[in-house]
C-alpha cells in the first residue's frame, strides 16, 4: 500500500483463505477457511517496519498479524498460532529463548528447471566442486553478494553470529543470535526474503529447498531452544549446581512425543524428505543425545546457564513460525504432563521403532490427521486446513512424472 496510506493507519484486509493458498498457487475447497471467505485484518507490528535496503525505489516492509475483525488473531495464522504458544509458557513464569541456523545453496541462475542447479562461476572461471566446505577462499566470487547481505542485515537490526561455508557445493549457513522466540521467527523469516532479493541484484539465486542438489547434504533450520524465568532470566534446565532439572527432562520427552505428529510441520515439501531419506547430519528420528548429530534432538556441549535441546529435524523450507510453534509446543507439553525422556544415546545406534519417523510427505501428513495432540496444541481449524492445502501440493506432485521414471523404467517389460 502507500506510504501515506499506511501512515494514516489505514486498514488493509485480505481474504481468510489466503492463509491456506498452496505453493501453486490453487487453495483447498472454502470450508477449510469459512464458506463465505470472509476478510482478515492484517495488523502490522510496530517493531517490525523496515525499510528495504536493497531497493532503490523506496520501500517498507512490515510484518503483519493476522486478526479476526473481531479483534482476536485468526486461528490460520501461523505467527499468531506462535504467539498463542509463547503465551502459554508466559502463563506460567517462563519465557523460550530460540536460535536459528539457516543453511542455504548460492546458485547461478537456472532459468530451466528440467536441469540441475549449478553454482556460479568463480574468478577463476570454474565453478565450484564441493571442496570448500568451511573454506576461507574467495575464490567463489560471492564476496560482494555477501558484503551486501551483511550491510542489508546491519540495516534490518538482524544481529548475526557466524556465517561459515558449509559441506554442499556453494552451500553456507548462518547462525542467528539467540533471543525471544517470535523475534527469532520474524528474523529468520526476513534474513530468508533478505537473500533471495540481494542475490537477484547480484544475479545470483539463492535455493532454500531442503535437498537441491543429489548427492549433496541437504539445507537444515536446526532450532536451539532454552527456556528461562520471567523477571530472573534464569535458565530453567539447570539447577543451582549446573546440573539438568525435571524441567529439561519434561521438555526433551514432550518433544520426542510430539516429533512424529509434527514431523509435517518441520518439513512441510516432498523435497524435505529426499533430505531425511540421506541422514547425513540429517537426522530422521526423535532420539535424544548429548552433543550426537545422528540424534533428531542434540544436547550441544555448553556451560550450565546455556543449556539448551537443538531440533534438527526442520529444513531451510520449513515456516519458521509454524516449526518453532510446533517445536515449543511439543516442549511445553512434557513441562506440563511431566514427560520423561527416552534414554540418552550415544556413538552409532540404531533408532528404535518408537522413536523413528514418517519417511515422506504423505506418511507425515497421514500422521497428522491422526494426531490428537495437534489438534489439542493447534486446533482443529488449523490443522485440517494445513493438511488440506499440503494435500493439494502432493497431489500437483503425483501428477508429473519425473525424469527418473521415463529414464530407469521406460525399458522395463
């Protein structure tokens, strides 16, 4: 809208269904989102109004809740639906602290989407070949690109911690600084629309999908989770003595009950799976280990006031609002029941069938339909709709058929 619009609080409204539109762009059948589709104010957050500096046309940004025009926030909405979660721990004294690290590929434009990703050319006229993990060289030639991703994120308030060159060809990662959990999801969400525009200025493509490239790991959005005291901003899961509490216990049990039942919301695509399908780093299951990346759920190394559980089921596809509502609320729920974990692995191990996960998109989403404690955690509304509109993209999936198919079986008998 414009500026003058907007500074006269104009209000804008759009239709309740657009919050379940799938990738497609289609939408599942309106009594997902109320028959009539009705309008929705967006609301914007006063503390998130940037304006884009990478636009040279002035431009603003704000960051919207979706509310009834009752006045409450719409049960569709995945922010709201993390704002409902953050509220419910305030309910009882306490406050998740969140960190985010996004992995994402830098690619060369592909303008075919029948051909595979490739990544730019270096100054050296070759283009990189999956050597570079956690590499110092420039010799990529993204130097630029990333000097004005670090100005854009000094201008948009998004403090980092490192950013590094990770395993995959022309794959990076950066760690978000850890804070308040809407705050972290809000800043995840604009470092992610941050770099795809800087590097369509760069004539570059940034790829967020969870598995671009075969053969390569794939792109994670591990969530680190601690949790704290109101007013004290002590780290409830340890004791006085440095030592973990009931507390962390109930959590790490409250998200191993929660992790299948949720698996679709941490990893939303068919692509997601061709990630898990590889665990690499990647791990598929709702085992629990200190300091193991073949653990779903990793308890990093760290001094006592920083203990916290990492989930490193999400990809770089995931709604960072909808996967740490998901994820927090999974935690809350074994604070809350007094949950207790299974045992700690460690070293090689074999994930036991209580602990394992669905394995694709449409094993994920049946999991879900089945799920009383998402509906208890989200509501009905909310999660019929998401499973109706994934269900449209799974199905816009099956109707294609993918060059393996007319490759390998086209000669079959």
């Amino acid at each position: 809208m414009t500026a003058e619009g907007f500074l006269e609080g104009r209000r804008l409204q759009m239709a309740r269904g657009v919050l379940l539109q799938c990738i497609m762009g289609g939408y599942p059948p309106a009594r997902f989102y109320g028959s009539d589709d009705g309008d929705l104010a967006l609301v914007p957050d006063p503390a998130q109004i940037h304006r884009l500096p990478w636009s040279r046309q002035p431009r603003a940004l704000a960051i919207c809740d979706a509310d009834e025009l009752s006045g409450e926030s719409s049960a569709l909405s995945t922010r709201g639906q993390l704002k409902a979660v953050i509220a419910r721990y305030a309910a009882r004294g306490l406050a998740p602290v969140v960190a985010t690290e996004l992995e994402f590929f830098v690619f060369a434009p592909n303008p075919d989407p029948t051909q595979p990703f490739q990544p730019p050319l270096g100054l050296d006229g070759r283009r990189e070949e999956g050597h570079s993990a956690f590499s110092v060289s420039s010799n990529n030639g993204l130097r630029p690109f990333f000097s004005e991703v670090y100005e854009c994120m000094a201008a948009l308030g998004l403090p980092r911690d490192t950013f590094m060159h990770e395993m995959g060809v022309s794959q990076f990662e950066i760690n978000l600084l850890h804070g308040d959990a809407l705050l972290l999801a809000d800043q995840t969400f604009l470092f992610k629309h941050l770099l795809k525009e800087v590097a369509l200025k760069h004539g570059l493509t940034v790829v967020c999908m969870a598995k671009p490239l075969a053969h390569t790991p794939g792109s994670s959005m591990h969530i680190h989770q601690s949790i704290v005291e109101i007013g004290s901003g002590r780290n409830v899961f340890s004791d006085q003595h440095g030592q973990p509490t009931a507390t962390f216990r109930h959590f790490i049990g409250g998200q191993q009950a929660g992790m299948a039942d949720f698996t679709a919301l941490f990893a939303p695509n068919v692509n997601s799976y061709q990630r898990l399908c590889h665990p690499f780093a990647s791990p598929n299951n709702a085992c629990w280990s200190e300091d193991n990346r073949a653990a779903g759920l990793r308890i990093p190394a760290s001094s006592p006031v920083a203990r916290r559980v990492e989930n490193r089921l999400p990809g770089a596809d995931a709604n960072p609002y909808l996967a740490i509502a998901a994820s927090l609320a999974a935690g809350l729920h074994g604070i809350e029941n007094e949950l207790e974990p299974s045992a700690a692995i460690q070293g090689e191990f074999v994930v036991p069938d209580n602990l394992s996960l669905p394995c694709t998109l449409h094993a994920a989403l049946e999991r879900l339909k089945r799920s009383q404690l998402a509906m208890e955690l989200f509501g009905k509304e909310f999660i019929e709709g998401y499973i109706a509109s994934k269900t449209m993209e799974l199905t816009s999936f099956f109707d294609e058929i993918t060059p393996w198919e007319r490759r390998v079986l086209a000669a079959q008998a």
